[in-house]
C-alpha cells in the first residue's frame, strides 16, 4: 500500500507598489528612488516557488486548512477527499493536493479516478507522483503501464529538478529504481529515454480555472 504523507499547500500573493513624483515628467531625469520592476514568474516558476514552499512547510500544521492533509496522512481518506479535491481542481500549482487525493481515491476504491488525478500531477512534474507511476508499474509490470512508459518516467523523476534540489516525500528506493530498471528490455528503455528528453510538463485546470 502506497503511503501517504502531509502535504502543504501556500499561495503566495504578490503586489507591486508604484512611486511617482509630481513634474518628474519635466525635469527629463529619473526620480532618486526610481527601480527597475521585477522580472514577472512565467507559469512554471510559479508551480516550483509553490512546491518549494509547500515542502519547506510541510511538518507544519496550520489548522482547519490543512486538515485533508493530515487526516490523509492518518488513513482518514474518506474524510479528507471533498476537501482535497476542491485544492486539486485549483490546478496549476496545486500538484501535491492532486496527488494526495488520487492516492486517497486508490485507496477507497475509486482506481480510475485515483489514476487520473495521480497522471495529472505527474504530468505536471511533480516527482513524488512520478515515483508512484513507478511503485505501481513495480507491482503490476505492463498490466499498469508499458516498459517504455516506464522508463520515461524513470529518467524523469531522476532527472526532476526540484527532486533534485528539495527531495521527495515519497522518495522511490534506490534499490527499486535499479530493479525497475533492469525489467524494462533495452529498446523500450532507450524509448523511453528519448520520449523523456522531448517531455515538457503539462498542467491540468478546470475550464472555471483555466489561465
């Protein structure tokens, strides 16, 4: 059974002050205090800033907003999936929530469900989804996903940058992405591979969410 941790979700508004001076337009000299603005966070930055957040935060409890999260932590899914999946079908940014509630829907018995949501977080880049792509293909091989699929997602959660820099809450086993590795034949992994290295994210939204 997959284990499921805490997860913390922070949005972080952002705000921009403006100065001006009277008859500054005259004098053809920058106001003193002039700054050059803040380069603005493409899409994809703003998903790592909210993830890096989420996983400094993540032993923290804050009260009823992260309650879902704990009470999945606990194995209380069935309390937890109405609130996790109005955080998940918030989309961009909110990965982890996504995540969660398909490990929740797993385990309540609602797989396709489960599945979906837990490909959507994978897709987006989150590698502790990615990981579980992997658990499962170690238990069910192709009956869950094709060798090359496998390998794809693989090379990506070794390769996640944010992994990487911050680690994983569901880190897969080194000894287990070995395995995973040696089971895949050689020319579904090189396919694999070259399917990784032309992957991009994509980001899942409701039409109410859309960017």
């Amino acid at each position: 059974m997959i284990r499921i941790t805490t997860a913390i979700i922070v949005v972080i508004g952002l705000a921009a002050l403006l100065n001006g001076a009277t008859g500054t337009a005259f004098s053809g000299a920058a106001p003193a205090h002039a700054q050059t603005p803040e380069p603005r966070e493409s899409g994809a930055q703003v998903v790592r800033r909210r993830q890096v957040e989420q996983v400094a935060k993540e032993t923290d409890s804050t009260g009823r907003y992260w309650t879902p999260f704990e009470l999945a932590r606990d194995g209380r899914c069935t309390e937890a999936i109405d609130d996790l999946t109005r955080m998940a079908n918030r989309g961009r940014g909110y990965e982890k929530a996504q995540h969660i509630l398909g490990l929740c829907l797993l385990e309540t018995g609602d797989r396709t469900s489960g599945l979906d949501w837990i490909n959507r977080a994978a897709n987006a880049g989150l590698a502790d989804a990615q990981a579980t792509h992997l658990r499962l293909y170690a238990e069910e091989g192709t009956a869950y996903l094709p060798h090359a699929d496998a390998a794809m997602w693989l090379y990506l959660y070794e390769n996640n940058a944010l992994r990487l820099r911050i680690g994983s809450g569901h880190a897969l086993d080194p000894d287990l992405a070995s395995a995973i590795r040696a089971r895949v034949p050689r020319a579904d992994y090189l396919s694999g591979i070259d399917r990784a290295r032309n992957w991009t994210p994509v980001f899942w939204h409701t039409s109410a969410h859309a960017p």
